[in-house]
C-alpha cells in the first residue's frame, strides 16, 4: 500500500475559547513565513475558520469531518489537501475529546488525530490556574494512549512569575511547553450571530488580523520545535482522495442499480455551466464541492449576488450554499436584475441547488425584502440558534439525490421560514419536503420540487460524491437519473 509522509499537527484544546484558532492561524501564518508551503485544515463542519486559514497559508482551507464524510474518508481527504505540503496545521473543534453528540469519539479531534497519525500540540487558557496546570494536561494527555499529546501552549499567562510557575508545574509532566503567549487585547475578529465575521467580508482587516497573529505566535512560540513534532508523524498509508475517481464511481453505482448515468470523463461536447454563488453574502463552501462538479464535468463558475446582475454566460445549473444573506438582505433584494434571473432560471428548468443561506435566497422575501421567489415561502431572522449534525433521507426523487438516499449533513442558522418543507402553490411548490430527518428527532425540512433542491441542511459532498454528478447530469435538461 503507498503511503505518504506529510508534517504535521493537530492544534488542540480542553475546551472552546482556549485559543485553538488564535494559535493554529498563527501558526500556519507563521511558518507560511519562513517559505513552507503549508496546508491549511479544520476539524468539524465549521466554514468560517478555513477562511482564515486559507488567507494565513495561501492555500485553500479544508474541513476533516468524520461525522459528514466517514472516517474513512479523513485519510485520503487530508491527503489530497495537503498535497506538496511541507507542513500540515489542523485547527481542532471544541474539547481534545467532544465529538458527535450521543456517538463517543467520533468527530472529534481525538478521533481525527487519530485516524491521521498526528501529534497533538494542547492550547490551554492558563489565566486562572498555575499548578493545577499540570494535572489537566496530564490528564489529557493519559485519557487515550492512541493520543499523542507531543506539547503544550500556555495561553492568556499573565506575567513572568505566571510563566514561571506554570512552567515549573509542568516539568514533571512529561509534556514539553512549546509557547507561552501573554494575555493581551484581542486580535480584532469580530464576531456576530454565528461567530466570526468571514473573511470575504473584510478582507483588509483580515490580513491585518492575521498578521498580528502570527507576529504573537512567532514571539511566544518555538517554530524549531512545533516543526520538529511535526515531521515525527509516521507516514500516513492509504491513496489521496480524487474527486474524478469519486465521480466515476458515482456513475458506476448508478449504473449497477440500473440508472443510465452521465459522462463524467470531461470528453463531453460541451461542458454545463453550473454557476456558484459566492462574495460576501455567499462565503460558506466546502473545497471539495467545486471539485467534484467539474469532475463530473462541469464549469464552475463563480459569481457575487451582490454586485453581478447577470448569472454567467450559458448558465445551465446553479449552486447556492451557505453565507450571511440576512447581513445583506437589502442589497440583495435591491440587485432586481440578477433575482429575476435566478427565477427564470429556475423556470426553465435548469437544476438550482440551494443550502441555508440559498434557501432564504430563493423564498419570496428575507426579513420582509423581496428575493428571488422561486419557493412560496417568507423567511425571517429568529433569536433561536439552531445547531447540530443530522441524520436525513431524501423523501423524493429530486436533482441531488434518490428517493431513499441517506446522509449525514450540519443545521447552523437563526434564521426560520414558513412554510418549514414543501408543499402549497408557488413556482417550486408543486413537491414536498426536501429531507426527512432521522435523527436526532424525526421531521421532514426543506423544499424538493422538480428542479429545486432547497434546504437548511449542509452536507459535504465529499460524504456524497453522487450529489455533484447527479446535479451535473440534470444540466442536459434530463430528468433525475
């Protein structure tokens, strides 16, 4: 079996608000630095980190989700990310041992570290403690012989005496300190209703706040040595992930359950034009996504439904994922050219799928701004977060999946619509529901009607590598195969 050896480090911590983000942005900013190419990665389904991560690596953030992609998955995805890398840096999820509520390990960091072989670097917040430091690290690091806690960064110490004693508690632990950052103001970040603000949003204040960050981490850490615990990683067995691989096998499944399937080689006459929604409104996307449609041969092309009042040339598909739609809700609305567009779009029959943030996009109107109007639904802001990994099955036949077909997708919004899943009168009404939900509580969400796909569940099209091919295939104008 090939195997493939790549540095690397998982960034971890006791518990949320340690500072994982603070360290691992900076450490990848940091040792971008100094010449390495490093590859940028998050645990969870988070989109808003990667953003950070990519603009502090240069390189594209990506999600190591075992909950959204199978564990057997995480290997060869961080290896198709990492390709070239010379250093691989994953910012952890909450706790070292928080996983997937009710499912042990699974998605946690502990488990990612896992399943790639890495050493973990423990971030704790030592502003209120000392000695005590020492037994939380060693427990730590004892709870999971198969967890390799190789250092520890002490974060928010207050002074040269806190220093002093921290270091001293830890001496006998066993577990090296690799950085000790001071308690300081902030790096500027801001934050709103879903935690902080995207980077496609203030791009300028963004390089400044992580070049601050690694200005601290630089300062307060040893490089030599993080680098050193890196590149004692084993190698890693296993292929990288290949989306084109991914596609063709989505076509061999269909095919084995007697669908015709699609052209996914690329030697198509003509390649579909499967417009993508991005800019500030639209930023939450998985890498993998963009990938796995012009492997089952597409051009993706990007656009920004704030400023552009036309979809590109030859649209023939439409993707709407994740964002702040609400932020922007007048600017979207005003943008009348481009609504109508993506309506009579969506009349022609062209398939259009939407996530969360392209859910709202397409109801009748945001928080009473008019929008696109393709669903008969009004959305609205709400004070209730709703938040969780979920179990769904496609109630229908639908652009994006089978009648039947199971995955695990990620609910993140404070947003509500009405009606919740389809039915009634309206242009993409005439279905019903988009998913029926499993678990943790059975419901039917979201809207599934001919060509429109629109719901608040995000899945990682990773996790269902027949979603990009069978959203591609309905281009032609066929129906769903």
């Amino acid at each position: 079996m090939v195997s493939t050896s790549v540095p690397r480090l998982v960034v971890a911590a006791p518990a949320s608000g340690s500072g994982k983000t603070t360290v691992a942005t900076g450490l990848m900013a940091a040792f971008a630095s100094r010449g390495l190419a490093v590859s940028p990665h998050k645990v969870g389904p988070d989109y808003i980190d990667p953003g950070y991560h990519a603009l502090a690596a240069g390189r594209p953030g990506r999600n190591l989700d075992a909950y959204l992609c199978g564990p057997e998955r995480i290997g060869p995805l961080f290896l198709h990310g990492a390709r070239g890398a010379d250093l691989a840096v994953v910012e952890g999820v909450m706790g070292l041992f928080d996983g997937a509520a009710g499912q042990g390990e699974l998605a946690s960091t502990a488990h990612v570290a896992k399943l790639l072989r890495a050493p973990v670097v423990l971030v704790v917040d030592a502003s209120s403690q000392s000695r005590s430091v020492a037994a939380l690290v060693h427990g730590f690091a004892s709870w999971d012989p198969q967890v390799r806690v190789g250092g520890v960064i002490l974060n928010k110490v207050a002074s040269d005496r806190h220093e002093e004693l921290l270091r001293e508690a830890l001496d006998a632990s066993g577990v090296p300190v690799l950085g000790v950052l001071r308690r300081a103001e902030p790096v500027s970040t801001p934050s709103r209703h879903l935690g902080l603000v995207p980077v496609a949003e203030r791009t300028a204040q963004a390089v400044e706040s992580v070049r601050e960050l690694a200005e601290r981490v630089r300062a307060g850490c040893d490089l030599d040595a993080l680098l050193a615990l890196a590149r004692s990683a084993p190698p890693l067995p296993g292929p990288a992930w290949d989306p084109a691989d991914e596609a063709v096998g989505a076509v061999e499944a269909d095919r084995a359950a007697g669908s015709a399937g699609s052209r996914t080689d690329g030697a198509a006459a003509s390649r579909p034009v499967v417009a993508v929604a991005g800019g500030p409104a639209f930023t939450f996307s998985y890498a993998e996504h963009a990938e796995l449609l012009a492997a089952a041969g597409a051009e993706v092309v990007p656009f920004d439904p704030l400023r552009d009042e036309e979809l590109p040339a030859g649209t023939a598909g439409l993707v709407v994922g994740g964002g702040f739609p609400e932020v922007y809700a007048p600017e979207l609305s005003a943008n009348e050219p481009l609504r109508a567009a993506v309506a009579a779009l969506a009349a022609s029959g062209a398939p259009v799928a939407a996530e969360c943030a392209g859910l709202l996009y397409l109801a009748r109107s945001l928080d009473g701004k008019p929008m696109c109007g393709v669903l008969d639904a009004e959305a609205r802001m709400t004070d209730r977060l709703t938040l969780g990994y979920r179990e769904a099955v496609a109630v229908g036949d639908n652009v994006l999946a089978a009648a039947g077909t199971r995955v695990r997708g990620h609910e993140f919004h404070r947003t509500a619509v009405e009606p919740a899943a389809g039915g009634g009168t309206g242009t993409a009404a005439g279905g019903g529901p988009a998913w029926g939900f499993t678990h943790p509580v059975r419901r039917v969400e979201g809207w599934a009607a001919g060509n429109v796909h629109a719901s608040y569940l995000h899945v990682h099209w990773a996790g269902a590598p027949g979603v990009a091919r069978r959203l591609v295939s309905n281009c032609s104008g066929r129906p769903a195969v």
